[in-house]
C-alpha cells in the first residue's frame, strides 16, 4: 500500500497514526468487545471518549471555563443558518465579507432572519468582493453597527486562501463570531476574543458529519421558541451535546486527533510546522519569475490553503497529470477561482510539501 500527497482541502488527510490507531481499535475499543460506531452513545464507554474528546480541546485551545463545546452536525453551513437563529433575537449582525466562505454564510442569515424574532435583520459591514476577495478590508473601510448582536468573519477563506492573522482580530465590542473551519488547531488562538467559534471537522479536526461549536454562555438562551430544539444552542449545552445521538464515531476521531496534536508540541508546536510548510511553497511560487502566482496580499496569506495559477493555463492539464504520477493529489483548484490550490492542513507532512515544492520547481524548469 502507498499513501497520496493529499492536498484535498476537505475531506482531507487525516494523520496517519491516528488512522492506524482507528484501525486497531475497530472491532475493539479498549476491550469493550465492540468498536465505539457500535456502541450506545448513553454507556459508560462512550461518555469517556466524548469527556476526554472536550478535555482535550479545552487543554490545546486554552477554552475558559465560561464557554460551551458542543458537538453538532450539519456542517458549518448549518451554522450559517443556526447562528442567527441563536443570536440575533430581534436585533441586527454585521457580517465582514472576505472571501466565498462569509459570502455564503452572509447570504444565509439574510435568508433566515425575516423569519425569526421582529426586527432581526443583517448588515454588510465590508466586504473584498470588489478586489476578488485577493486581500483584508482596511480599518476605515469597515462601517461597524455598534449595537449589533454579533459580528461574523471567517478567520481563514478556503477558497481564496486569505487568512487573518492573530493580531488583526481586534475587540469591536459586540461578541465576534468566526468560522474557523479551515484553519481551527493550526496555531495558537486567543479563544476570550471570541464570542462563538465554529468549525466544521473535516479539515483540520477528523472525518466529515461532526461540527465543533465553542460559545460564551453568555450567549446561550435567546434563541426565539420557533427555533427548532435540536439547533438551540442552550438545549444542547443541557444536555451535553446528546439531546440525539451525536456523531460517535466523528467524535471519538476529533479525540484522537486532539491526542495526536498533543504529542506534536500542542497548538504552539505544529504552528511551527505548518509555518515551516507554508513559507515553502510561497517562497517557490514567488521565486519562480512568474510562473506561478498567488494573487493574495502578502500579509493576509493562508498557511492552510494556497491558491495559486499558472501564468499559461493550457499547461494546468499537464501539471495535475504529472502531479498525480509523482503522487501528488487534491491539487486543482476551486471552479470558482481556477488554476491549483494545495492545502496544507496540520495533518500534511512537511515532507508532502517538500515533494510538491520539487515537483513545481522541475515541472516550471521543463515548461518555462
Ligand atoms: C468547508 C468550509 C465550510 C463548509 O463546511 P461544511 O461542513 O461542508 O458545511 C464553511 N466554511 C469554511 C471556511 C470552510 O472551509
């Protein structure tokens, strides 16, 4: 068996030691005579795993006490959807729009806000569109609401891999609420800037069907009683993420993971990695003359997602054909952007992009 390069930006490649632990524990978890998919989400056996899933998380992300993790499914697009559900409670959210990501998640609360409490409403507060979601909005171009519920962003843009660094995120005064889907786990994150933060599993956290939710009880309980009880954030906070049967198997994963990030030095050790990773591709794209470009502002670059093009497209073709020859996948880009984009999440080695690098910089010196 040889594994892939996977630079699928999601699903995406899961660590491989984690898969093999999956694997040993299949038939049986820890001697329970059945594997954790088999087993009642109500036992003993899997309230320890969900239990040291949640301690896990709250070590590596420094959770304060004050926040709820919930283990939900639907996405993050359900989030889209469920965050105004929960919070605007007849008030009005800014929404800053970088990137495909808050575009979507903007659109959706102004679909289902009408529906809920009177006068709940959304706002756009900036967006990029105009510069083809290529860069971060400047301060005065921001008109911020105040009074508003919450304000939304999405931290990394999967798409345009546009990233905001740390030390933009600044209090507005209004609870900030993130996706951080694509880029949650790969450094470090000051979670008390945040009122809600969201993620769906399938990046950086384990297999699809389980999505992360981390949110200040203080923002719990003002979902209106139209809001069906399975996506009240509060009713789920009760009952531990267990009103239904949770995503098990997703959950046992995410620990695993958790485990994983851990044993590579916690959120502070694999940034240092995945810095490690993203400097060497952008240094290969920008030293190649042209060849490649990524079209993104210099500071705001993802080191989770990198788009890039080719100058001549009629040679995309044959870079993907080459590349999946030389083992190296998941590299085309999204429709909407076109050309390539590797993504690199915390389970990539760095030895993945080091053959990606070689491999770009021979295939350039062969057609440039
Ligand atoms: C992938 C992704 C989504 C959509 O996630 P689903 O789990 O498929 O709903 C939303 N936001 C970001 C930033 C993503 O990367």
């Amino acid at each position: 068996m040889s594994r892939i390069h996977n630079f699928s930006a999601g699903p995406a490649a899961l660590p491989e030691a984690v898969l093999r632990q999956a694997q040993e524990e299949l038939l049986d978890w820890h001697g329970a005579g059945c594997g954790v998919m088999e087993m009642s989400h109500r036992g003993k056996e899997f309230t320890s795993v969900i239990e040291q899933a949640e301690a896990d998380l709250r070590a590596l992300l420094g959770i304060p006490e004050q926040y709820r993790v919930l283990f939900l499914q639907g996405g993050a697009t359900q989030q889209f959807a469920q965050i105004p559900m929960n919070l605007l409670a007849g008030r009005s959210a800014d929404y800053i729009v970088t990137g495909s990501w808050s575009e979507k998640a903007f659109k959706e609360a102004q679909r289902v806000a009408p529906g809920l409490a009177q006068g709940s409403c959304v706002r756009l507060a900036a967006s990029t569109r105009e510069s083809n979601y290529t860069r971060l909005p400047q301060a005065e171009e921001i008109k911020l609401d105040p009074f508003a519920a919450y304000l939304h962003v999405c931290t990394n843009e999967t798409i345009h891999g546009v990233e905001i660094p740390a030390e933009r995120i600044a209090d507005t005064g209004v609870p900030l609420v993130a996706d951080m889907s694509s880029h949650i786990l790969s450094r470090p994150v000051n979670v008390e800037k945040f009122g809600l933060i969201y993620a769906g599993a399938q990046k950086n956290i384990g297999p699809s069907g389980l999505t992360l939710v981390i949110v200040h009880r203080d923002l719990l309980g003002m979902a209106p009683l139209t809001v069906p009880t399975l996506l009240d954030y509060a009713v789920q906070a009760e009952n531990g993420s267990m009103l239904n049967t949770p995503p098990t198997f997703g959950i046992y994963m995410a620990g695993l993971v958790f485990k994983w990030l851990q044993a590579q030095g916690g959120l502070a050790g694999i940034e240092q990695v995945n810095s490690e990773k993203a400097s060497a591709l952008y240094n290969c794209i920008d030293s190649s003359q042209g060849f490649y470009v990524n079209p993104v502002d210099p500071d705001c670059r993802s080191r989770m997602n990198v788009p890039f093009v080719l100058a001549n497209p009629e040679l995309d073709a044959s870079f993907l054909t080459e590349a999946k020859q030389a083992g190296l996948v998941g590299l085309k880009g999204h429709k909407s952007v076109g050309g390539m984009r590797a993504s690199i999440y915390n389970a990539v080695p760095l030895e993945s992009v080091r053959v990606l690098v070689d491999f770009m910089n021979d295939f350039a010196r062969r057609n440039g």
